[in-house]
C-alpha cells in the first residue's frame, strides 16, 4: 500500500468529508482588500462574480481581489446592500474561474455540521468547523430587521468576513458576516435563502429596494380591556410617532398618535413586526393599515413607494 492510500484510509468519514469539501469550495474563496480594510470571499459564478459582505468594500477605493492560485485582480462593485451586510462584485478574467454553489439554507437544523472557509489576513483556506446553533435569529442593522440568520459555533477571524458558510455538500448556505467579540462560539452568516431572493436585485440594480411609508413609530401598550374588546391577540403595539412630509403616509390620512393594529392582515406587535412586512412586494399596491384612534378602530390604505 503506498503512502497515499494508507492516508486516505486512515481519515475518518468526517475527515474525509471535509477534505473533499475545501478541497472542492476552497480554490473559489478569495482574499479582498479595499479602502476599509480586508476580508474574503467567495466566487459563485465562472465568468467572476464574487460575495462577500457590504462592511468590507469601499466602492471609493480601488478593490483588490486575490485568488488562491497567486493572481490579484482589479474587482469591480456590482452592488451592495448595507442593511444585509452583502456585496457583488466582479473580477475579469478571461480563464474559467473556480466558483462555488450557492445552496439552500432553508432547511438547516440546529446541530447540523457546517464549514466556515476564508482568507483571512492573507492565509489561503483557513478551515473551521462548527454547528449551526440557531437559524432563526434576527438581527438589528440601520433601523432594519433581517430575520433568520444563520448562529453558528464555527470560530471566525478577522478576516473571515464575507467568507462562505458551507454544508457537507460544498454547497454554500450562508456568508459569514459578524461574530460577538469575546464570546465563544457565537458567530453568525447570512442565510443562502435570503441571498437568492436579492441577489438578482444587486445584479440589475445595484441595490437593494424596500417599501417605504414614511413614518417613525414606538412600542407602546394598550389596555388589556382594549385588547380584549377589539379581539387582539396581545395589548403591544407600535403608535405613529412622525410622519415624513410629502411622504406615503402623509396623503394616507393617518395622523400622530394612531396605533397600528394590523397591515394587510397581519398582527404588528411590535416594530420588528412592522419593519419585517414592509418588503418590496408591497411597493406600489395599496396597502391595509388598520389603526386604533381614539378607542375607535378604522382602516387607513397607504401605497408604499420604493425606499
């Protein structure tokens, strides 16, 4: 038996397992460098494009994008979303370029086994392994919510940002984008299910469209009695705070202190619950906000525009 074989049947399943995974998604992470700093990424696509998180590309500074096998290419900024903490960018070249699959993150479990690649300070395919821990976390970013991000207990570097998160397939399910600092085992990815769903957007737009209304709202809580009488699951609700001027909400007729019970049927509890409703299907339709003023219930119908 040579020395190969007598390796490969000395790896453990897992082992192997894991091999074959960064041997086949590893030659398609890179390293990235920008005007705020550095971190990596992966390529999804042969003719050169790449993702990676928002926070680690500066659109006004030259991108500098290193591939495993020595070359540095020029990328260039296809677009970004701050809030999703996601970037596109593109390098070209004229060779077919290593790409990874993008895969399918909505059937994570937690316990599954996931892969965290990335380049971090120049050091090609540094290789973690975790769990995922939770695919149900939401994450506050610039007044918005995400929802269902991926928590995961695969340790991340500086650097790591805007690498891929990867199952046992080599398929990517997430990009890694923050961790807590001075926790263990407590890092976190974008879903793969919630880049498909804007990724088209950042390739034809360059961003990301959101359905604005125009108004500034607070937690607040009505009386039990109120709750009970109106039929309302829960006395919490959010209250109009501000209206922006010349915004949707200021032709809709809804006024300051108006209490949001429901938009489009759908029970708002609380500002989390208002933020994740108004996505960019609602751009454009009239939209239902059912409100409590003065102890009477009353519809309001606002037409959100692009935001």
């Amino acid at each position: 038996m040579d020395k190969l074989s007598l390796q490969e049947e000395l790896l453990d399943p897992f082992s192997q397992t894991v091999t074959r995974v960064v041997e086949d998604v590893g030659r398609a992470v890179v390293s990235i460098g920008s005007g705020k700093g550095s971190g990596s990424g992966v390529i999804v696509t042969p003719d050169g494009y790449i993702l990676t998180n928002s926070h680690v590309i500066d659109s006004r500074d030259r991108i500098s994008v290193s591939l495993t096998d020595g070359r540095v290419l020029e990328g260039t900024l296809v677009g970004e979303d701050r809030i999703f903490d996601l970037a596109v960018i593109r390098v070209h070249d004229s060779s077919r370029l290593p790409y990874a699959i993008v895969g399918d993150s909505s059937n994570l479990k937690p316990g599954q086994l996931v892969i965290a690649i990335g380049n971090p300070l120049g050091f090609q395919s540094t290789v973690v392994t975790g769990v995922v821990s939770s695919t149900g976390r939401k994450w506050h970013k610039e007044g918005r919510m995400v929802e269902n991000i991926i928590q995961h207990t695969a340790p991340l570097n500086p650097g790591n940002s805007g690498g891929p998160l990867v199952d046992f397939l080599g398929h990517v399910i997430g990009i890694n984008t923050a961790m807590i600092q001075g926790a263990q085992g407590i890092c976190f990815a974008i879903p793969s299910s919630l880049i498909s769903k804007v990724l088209p957007q950042l390739l034809s737009k360059g961003k990301v469209s959101r359905a604005f209304i125009g108004i500034t709202v607070v937690p607040v809580m009505i009386h039990p009695a109120m709750a009970r009488k109106f039929g309302l699951a829960s006395n919490l609700c959010v209250a109009v705070a501000g209206i922006t001027e010349g915004g949707p909400a200021d032709y809709s007729g809804l006024v300051e202190g108006d209490v949001l019970i429901s938009v489009n049927g759908r029970n708002i509890a609380s500002i989390d619950d208002l933020l994740s409703v108004l996505d960019e299907d609602l751009i454009g339709r009239s939209v239902k906000f059912r409100v409590l003023r003065d102890s009477a219930l009353m519809e309001v119908a606002i037409r959100p525009r692009s935001g």
